[in-house]
C-alpha cells in the first residue's frame, strides 16, 4: 500500500497544496513551523479521521476557512482509490469514495493504513491512561473498521448514561431529608423516569458494547506482547525486557474473557458499584477506565524509565503496531513525524535500519542531516507553506 497523491484546500496552513508520492521513502525538510507536519497530519487524517495533535477538527481548517478538504489516492495491489474528506468543525463532516458519496466518513476507515511515530508518542508511556486506551483502540479500528462504530456506541451509551448519573447525584444531594419528590421530578425532566429501571436500561446497552470493545482489547494485548517485547529489544537491546498488562475496572477473581462472560462481568460489577455511582454521579466500570500497563523488567516504564527507554518504548509500541497490520496483508504506509532529532545516534540508526523496507515510509525532519542514510529518497523542501520537489 503506497499513497500515490495528495491534495490540500484550507488544511491548516495551506490554502492548496498539490503533490504526487511514490512508493520509497519520501522526506519533507524545512525549518520547524513551516508546514511539514501538517502534510503527514492530513494522512493519518484520512486513516483514522482523527489527528495525533489536536482533539478536535476546528483547528485542521485553516483561519478564515470555511472547511478543509483532502483528497489523497491510495493504491493497494494495484488498485487506485481516490478518497475525499470535508471537514466541517461544528457540522457533519462529509467523505467520497471515487468521487461518489458514502453514508458516513468511517466507511472510509481502513482504505487508507498508517503507522505514525511522533513525538506526541511519548504520551502513551509517560501520560495518563487515555493516550494508552487510544492507542490499543485506534488499531482495533486500522484492523478492522467496523470497531469505529463500536467506539461510537459505547461512547454515546457512556455519555447518556454519565448524564443520567449526574442528575441522580444532584437529585440526591439535594433529595435528603425527604425531598424524594424533586429527585424523582429531575429524572423526570430528563426523560429518564424511574432512575433504577433507566439505569438497568443503560447498563444492559454499557456492558453490551462495552464487552465487546474489551473483549478485543484483551485479545489485540495477547498479540502485540511478543511484537513489542522483540522490538524494544531490537531498539535497546540490554535496557530490560518490555512487557504488556491490561488494567481493567472488572474484579480480578472473576473468569471469563470471552464477550459473552465480559458482558456478564461488566453488569454485575456496575450493580457492585450502583450506590457510588449514584453519589459520584460517573460511571465507575467499564473499558473507558482501563489501562494498558507498560513495563520494563518488573518496574513500570512510567516513572521509572529514562527518556531513551521511554522513546524506546513508545517506538516500539508502534513498531509493533506496523508488523500486525504488515500480518494482516500489506505494509501500511509509515509516517516518522520529526522522530529522529529526538534519538541518540544508535537508536536512530536501529529504527532506520527496521523501517527502511517498509513499502512506503515518509518523514519529516528539520534539517536533512536528520534523515539516516539509510532512509535516503526523494525529498520536498518545505518554506513558508510552500512545498518544492528538490531534483
């Protein structure tokens, strides 16, 4: 898989921007602030419909803009697809697929396949849970697409049950000493009637996506375990052993791991926790609280490990990401976003000496001295928002 061609109109700071890739490597070189990462953004754009810098679409569309639009191409065993997003912040975004509109923009999920090593990375070792819960799930979605609709139904279901909770927790802070009548009338102006009947409601919907999303978790760790573990190892070979645990919400003693057993476990856990969720008025189980443990040896990598061991832990994360969806049929397309001015000279050649049979790998560096040898091809320099083939 190789993209072939990319279009930008009103993409951060482009106005247009009109370039045709090749397979190989291809690096964009320029000063910081120039332009150079928003050229790669706009591809894992296209693959994930999400950008590894900002939350949000609003701050994709240029100022002054309206919308933003990329068109790229991707060829896949030699079959070319033109894929077409308009993003829209604030309003549906729209996408076309060979010029011809689909439904939703997720149908367009998984045409497009990235790996995409940034700085931003170094989050998923040392940040909070969620970098790491991403992590695991936006490869749930690059291997199987159909997991975006997943994510999407738990997430409502999360939302509408967490307001729910709220109104409940208020109602009752308010609702002792015998005001059970405006606790009810709060639930009532919700729309949720009876809060425990409405709440087993939202339970049976929490823990039927919910198994689902976790269930594939548990089984994505067992398969990334070995990946990680050998390429740490290649990376920093004599910092340790990497290895990966799941840290969920659901009691350890109980068994079960197959969808149908999650779904049991989560519903039964979330009536564990009824009367402190009606205090706290959150939802206290479910994957949205879990954790993706990364250790090195018998020390968590989080507090323990030093910046190299970190770099190296979250390169290895998505070296391990890369060979699993290599496994699943054909290389995805490698993004190293300003990666190796933050490696030491063995770790930048290590990671170039793995990547460089990747069918597609592009890069973004400031100066092109950053670029390993090993990683040498066709070259854009990029100035002022203005991006030139260097012949």
């Amino acid at each position: 898989m190789h993209v072939a061609h990319l279009a930008l109109t009103d993409f951060r700071s482009y106005d247009t921007v009109d370039l045709g890739l090749e397979p190989g490597v291809t690096a964009f070189v320029g000063p910081n602030g120039q332009g150079k990462t928003n050229l790669v953004e706009a591809l894992g754009y296209v693959a994930s419909q999400s950008s590894h810098r900002v939350a949000t679409d609003g701050p994709l569309v240029r100022q002054g803009a309206a919308r933003a639009i990329v068109r790229s191409v991707v060829v896949r065993d030699d079959r070319r697809a033109l894929i077409e997003l308009e993003i829209n912040p604030g309003k549906a975004n729209r996408a076309r697929l060979n010029r011809s509109p689909v439904s939703r923009p997720r149908d367009v999920v998984g045409m497009l396949r990235t790996v995409l090593f940034a700085p931003e990375d170094l989050a998923m070792v040392k940040g909070d849970p969620g970098e790491r819960r991403r992590y695991l799930d936006d490869l749930l979605v690059a291997r199987a697409p159909r997991f975006a609709g997943v994510r999407a139904d738990y997430d409502r279901v999360l939302k509408q049950r967490g307001a729910l909770l709220r109104v409940a927790a208020q109602a009752r802070r308010g609702g002792r000493g015998g005001r059970r009548a405006e606790h009810d009338a709060a639930f009532a102006a919700a729309g949720a009637g009876d809060p425990l009947s409405t709440l087993e409601v939202w339970d049976a919907h929490l823990a039927k996506y919910g198994a689902e999303l976790l269930a594939a978790r548990l089984g994505l760790i067992e398969e990334l375990r070995p990946l990680v573990a050998s390429a740490y190892a290649a990376l920093a070979p004599g910092s340790g052993a990497a290895c990966l645990d799941y840290r969920g919400t659901l009691p350890e003693e109980s068994e079960g791991t197959a969808r149908e057993d999650l779904e049991g476990r989560i519903r039964a856990a979330l009536l564990d926790v009824r009367t402190s969720e009606l205090e706290r008025g959150v939802t206290l189980v479910g994957p949205h609280r879990d954790d993706l443990f990364l250790g090195l040896g018998e020390l968590p990598a989080r507090g323990y490990a030093s910046h190299g061991e970190s770099w190296s832990f979250a390169l290895a994360l998505r070296l391990a990401a890369y060979d699993l969806l290599r496994s699943d049929g054909g290389d995805p397309v490698l993004i190293l976003d300003d990666v190796f001015a933050e490696l030491d000279s063995q770790r930048r050649r290590r990671l170039a000496e793995i990547v460089a049979p990747a069918e597609q790998v592009l890069i973004t560096a400031a100066v092109a001295a950053d670029v390993p040898a090993e990683l040498i091809g066709a070259r854009f320099d990029v100035t002022e928002g203005s991006v030139a083939r260097v012949r």
